[in-house]
C-alpha cells in the first residue's frame, strides 16, 4: 500500500470515530507555499462535525497526532488541513517499493473496458489528426490497463461511403492503371492522391458554375434541386448578418458540388457498391487493400494496435432491427415519407434522423448496432469512443439513444474528446491535400532526432543498427510526448522544432534522465542493491523526490478517471527535474558513506523504473542509452 493510500484509511478511521464518517477522504498534494506533503479539505465534514471549518480541521489534525498517526505535525489554513508526515515514513516508503516493477499499477478490478480509436477513412493516409487520435486511444488503454481494467482496444474502419467513392472514381477516370507497385507509393498515399485529384477535378468542373450561382444565376438540374437552389438564394439576398451570408454561400456551393457531373457519377458509384455491382466491388476491394497495407506501416511504426477491427461495410445496416425496436416502443417515429426520428428536445438537443424513408442506414443507425455488437461480443462494463471534438453532439445523440432503448450498458458509453491540431501555418485541409502525412512527419521527426543527438555528441560507443532504433525511439517519445502532454480537451499547436528539445519539457528530456540513471546503475558497485540503513537523514531534494515518487499511484488513476494522458507526463517532468536536482546536489557513485551510496542508487532504481512504467502508460518506450 503506498503513502497517500496508508495516510487515507488513518484519517477514514479517524473521521469515523469523530464524526461516524464512511466515506474514503481525497487527499490533494499541498500547495508548495505551504507547510506539509498532503492536505484534506474538511468543508465536507463541517455539518457533522457542528463546528467551522478551522475548528474541524483542528479536531481532526489533533486526533490523528493522537492515534500514532504517520503524521509529525499539522497545521490548518482556513478549510485546509496540511499535515506532515514523519521523516522515517520516506525511508520506509523507499525500502518498500525501490525494486517493484508494479509500482503505480492498481489491482484487478474485475471490468472490462473497450476503447476505441483510430478509425481511419480509407481515403487517404493517416495525418497529424490521426496521430493525435491514435496516441491518445493508445495511451487511455495502457492507462486502464495499468489500473487494473481488463482492456479491447478497437478500431472502426469506415470503409465505404461517397467519400471512398471519390478516390475510385478518380483512380478509373485519371489513374491509367496506376498500382503501388508500379508508383512506389504506399499504397495509402496512391489512394489520398486520387482522393485530392477527385477533388481539384470538381473545383475545376464547378468552379464558373459556382460563381454565377452566387450571383443568381443557377438553372438546376430538376424542379427539385432548382427550387432548392431557390430557396437558398432568397435567403441570402435577405441575409444582414456575415456568419449567415457566409452560411448560405456555403449551402448553395455545395448544392452546385453535388449536382456537377463527377459528384453524381460518385452517387451512382456509391449505389452500385450498395447494390453489390461486381466490377464497383473488386474495385474497391483492391483499393482498401492497398490502403490497408499502408496503414498497418504506419500504425506499426507510430507504436500503436489493435485487438478487434470493426468495418463500417459490415456494420452499416446493424442498427435496423433496433431502430424497429425503438418504433415497437415509441422511443422513435416516423414521418409520413417513412424516415424514423427520436425527438430529443426535452433533453436541451433536437430531432434527429435515425433512418431514411427508403429504409436506409444514417450514420448514427450504424453506431447503434454497433454500440450493441459491442456489449454482445465483448460484454464491455465501459464503451469509450476517442473521437474529435467536432462528433460532441453525435455522441450525445447516440448516448441519449441507448439509454432510452433500455440498454444497461449505455451508462458506461464514454465520449473521450478532444481537440484538433493546428500548425504554425494554420489549419489542415485534407481536400486540398494541405495536411500533414504521417509517414512524412515520422521521417522527419527521426531525421531531427539524428541531427539534435549528433551535435550534442551522445552516440559514443553505439553501433549503427543500436543508433537507428535510437533515434527511432526517440522521434516517437518526442512526438507522443509533445501531443499527449496537452490535455485532450484543448486544441493544440504543434511545433516539431520544440518537441525534439532536450532541455524542455519533451519525451527527450525525460528519456535523457531515464538514459543517465541506467548508466549511472550500469558502473555502480555490484553491492549497492544490499540492504542501506535507512535511519540515515535524508537531505532537502532526497525527501523532495521521494515525494514525487510517491505520487505515481495517484496519476495514474487520475489519469484514468479524468480521460487525460497529460496528468501522467506532467508527473514525469516533475519526476526527472526531482532526480535531476538530486544528482547535482549529490554524488552517487563517489559517495564515500556506503550507506548513503546505497540509498541514493536505489532512489535512481527506483526512478528509472517510474520513468519507464510512466512512458509505458503513454505507449513510448525508454531508452537504456544515450
């Protein structure tokens, strides 16, 4: 049990004698301004305990000197009350766990979680976004797993769908039989050029036809579409307002896109494919082939897998039976053209489509049967989706949706969003082929790895091939590290130039330390790991790390209970500057005292062993040397 857990169940036996209090108390660390290591905010026990908050905190702080507590003082701010643990507390808390591989892991909680990520277009390459999304996914299922959670990490591939169409419409049209092979190109990025060819074909097709609808001038291609086109017109002569304007702009030059002769051909594709056209098939058979040789490189490279792969052209049509389901109740209707809607305006939203009138599947008719396929493959206690921030309001859909068809399960459904990435140069625009790749940016993230090493002259004494995987590690604790240090909710920018520094808070700086503390174990003693005396005095910046590691435990089911790799990366910086002042405040391996040496490597043991279960949880590997 570690310090914070031990210091809880005192002060829960304490409570329960003084006030008949049950409850687990959360302890938060103290502020640095303050006197103590952990403090307890007693405003929740005021009413039992019938006095103020100072008053509270003194009875509490005085009983636990009373009752041999671990603490050695107490002092109270306000509703705060900071103790201080005994000295020897630290010395015991290192010999305890200096050596345990498992330390900061929970125990078996006996629940299965399933998290979801990735869930790649199989029109184009992986991207910045992407890595965001993969990096995140992976590192919430090492963190469930180091918390004891039994863990399926899943993949939806949406695979089918007009925007699939668009690339192999463009690949018939333009591609001459082009292959991988016979370009070179992954076979991703061969599908993500003809995906940006489909759509600087469109731009050109539509491009005079759009600029004379805005000044309405559009003869539609059916009563229908020209009374649309009518609609919209009508609308924005009317429109004051700029975000209107620049609203209905976008409606009608959409409306011109979809009735161009490339998008309808598209449509007709799309059709086909659902109507099972042979030739459309082997077509898009042979495509999502080539992309899914590309993605399983780059997900292998990037660090990251999977237990289950999902298909969007397998599940498409497996929330039909509940959507009837959902009518036979009355949680959904239907309107007289025959589509079926849920009503969710009691619930602050709207109404929503949940299949067309002809009986065809919406997106969110999938992610019903599927949340369902789900719970029946798998028997999920928690079903966690890592989606953009952008599908918030699908999420809330969809999660209202399951309640209300009475599944058990729908309580354990989770939306982990987060923010997009930006660039120095702005936004990425997969359409017109402005994003990041992130094959590209792995190369060049080992490129600036081989540069920053090279000149600070730490590849003394390696071989070639050690070097290589060097710098391939490297460059991934560098580019998971930066990303994954924001929390997921905010929007970020990423800067490659920053996230390879050695002396910021980066994946190398913390990699650097990890590095130093195994050379330093490397050339120690082969004693040094014999029992220390632990009655030793430990200085200032000892107990100061001592601390930190202390901490672990804590941030890591932080983590996991606030969806936020960040709380983890934060504690590792903390950790490494911790050790670093250690090691420049005192000698290691020149120690004269053999105790003191002793106690001191096994700190650094005790390190380096958190540093690599920390990077762990963020899917990086450490590195031995550097």
């Amino acid at each position: 049990m570690n310090i914070e857990s031990a210091l809880s169940l005192e002060i829960q036996s304490v409570l329960n004698s003084l006030y008949g209090w049950e409850q687990a108390p959360k302890l938060d660390q103290t502020r640095p301004e303050f006197e103590g290591d952990f403090t307890l905010v007693v405003f929740p026990f005021v009413r039992a305990s019938r006095k103020s908050p100072e008053a509270t905190a003194e009875e509490i702080g005085a009983a636990l000197m009373n009752s041999g507590s671990l603490i050695s003082s107490y002092n109270v701010i306000k509703g705060f009350l900071n103790l201080v643990l005994k000295a020897d507390n630290w010395s015991i808390f290192l010999d305890r766990e200096w050596n345990n591989l498992q330390f900061g892991h929970g125990s078996s909680k006996d629940q299965k979680v399933m998290v979801e990520y990735a869930s790649p277009n199989t029109n184009k390459p992986l991207h910045l976004g992407h890595m965001r999304n993969n990096f995140l996914g992976y590192s919430l299922s090492q963190l469930f797993k180091a918390s004891g959670y039994e863990v399926v990490m899943a993949n939806l591939i949406n695979d089918r769908g007009i925007h699939i169409c668009k690339s192999m419409l463009a690949w018939q049209r333009f591609g001459d039989g082009e292959t991988p092979s016979s370009s070179g190109m992954k076979g991703d990025h061969l599908v993500g050029k003809y995906y940006v060819v489909f759509e600087n074909a469109l731009r050109e097709q539509t491009q005079k036809t759009i600029e004379l609808a805005l000044q309405g001038q559009y003869n539609g291609h059916s009563p229908a579409v020209q009374e649309r086109y009518q609609q919209a017109w009508s609308k924005l002569e009317a429109a004051k307002e700029d975000k209107q304007i620049s609203k209905l702009k976008d409606d009608i030059k959409e409306l011109v896109r979809n009735q161009s002769e490339l998008m309808l051909a598209c449509q007709d594709m799309l059709r086909a494919w659902e109507a099972g056209d042979p030739e459309v098939l082997h077509l898009w058979k042979t495509m999502n082939g080539w992309v899914y040789e590309g993605f399983d490189a780059t997900w292998k490279r990037m660090g990251v897998s999977f237990d289950k792969f999902y298909y969007e052209s397998d599940t498409y049509t497996l929330g039909k039976d509940l959507v009837q389901e959902g009518l036979e109740k009355g949680v959904f209707y239907a309107k007289e053209d025959g589509s079926v809607w849920i009503d969710l305006r009691d619930a602050g939203l709207d109404e929503k489509l949940v299949q067309r009138g002809d009986g065809t599947s919406v997106y969110i008719t999938q992610d019903i049967g599927t949340a369902q396929l789900k719970y029946e493959e798998f028997g999920v206690d928690r079903s966690i989706y890592v989606v953009g921030n952008e599908q918030d309001y699908h999420f809330k859909v969809l999660f209202l949706i399951m309640e209300r068809l009475g599944r058990s399960y729908a309580s354990g459904m989770y939306h982990a969003s987060y923010g997009m990435v930006d660039l120095p140069s702005g936004k990425m625009k997969s359409r017109e082929g402005t994003v990041v790749d992130a094959d590209d940016l792995l190369q060049e993230m080992v490129d600036a790895a081989r540069e920053t090493t090279e000149a600070l002259g730490k590849t003394d004494g390696l071989a070639q091939e050690d070097l290589n995987a060097l710098y391939e590690t490297l460059a991934l604790s560098a580019l998971k590290f930066f990303i994954l240090k924001v929390d997921p909710k905010k929007r970020m920018l990423f800067n490659p130039a920053e996230s390879i520094d050695f002396q910021g808070d980066t994946g190398p700086f913390v990699q650097y330390s990890h590095a130093r503390i195994r050379s330093i174990l490397r050339t120690a003693p082969s004693s040094w790991n014999e029992a220390a005396d632990t009655q030793l005095a430990l200085s200032e910046t000892e107990t100061a790390l001592l601390k930190v590691l202390a901490q672990f435990p804590g941030a890591v089911t932080q983590a996991c209970e606030q969806y936020s790799p960040a709380l983890v990366a934060q504690f590792l910086l903390d950790l490494a500057k911790a050790f670093n002042r250690v090691y420049n405040e005192h000698s290691f391996l020149k120690e004269p005292d053999a105790g003191l040496m002793k106690r001191r490597l096994k700190m650094a043991q005790m390190t380096a062993n958190t540093l690599k279960n920390g990077l762990a949880v963020l899917g990086i590997d450490a590195v031995e040397r550097m």
